[in-house]
C-alpha cells in the first residue's frame, strides 16, 4: 500500500508535465500562425 502512495505523486507530476508540454506546443503553433499571418498581411498591404 506504501509504495502506491509514494508512486502517485509522481505520476501525477508527469501527467501534468505532459499537459503543460501540450500547451506549449499549442502555443507555439499559435504563434508561428500569427507571424505567417503578419507576414502575408505585410506583402498584400
């Protein structure tokens, strides 16, 4: 019984390491869609 106690904080750290890389990833993709936007918008105008 111990050693579950003892392993799920750990696991629940992963999984929010893994939901914080997501939103990175998001983000990141976000941003390179705002400056291909920026960028197309600049040599249109």
């Amino acid at each position: 019984m111990s050693s579950m106690k003892i392993n799920a904080p750990h696991a629940l750290a992963k999984t929010t390491r893994m939901k914080l890389d997501g939103k990175a990833i998001d983000q990141g993709i976000a941003y390179g869609l705002l400056m291909a936007a920026l960028v197309v918008t600049y040599l249109v105008h």
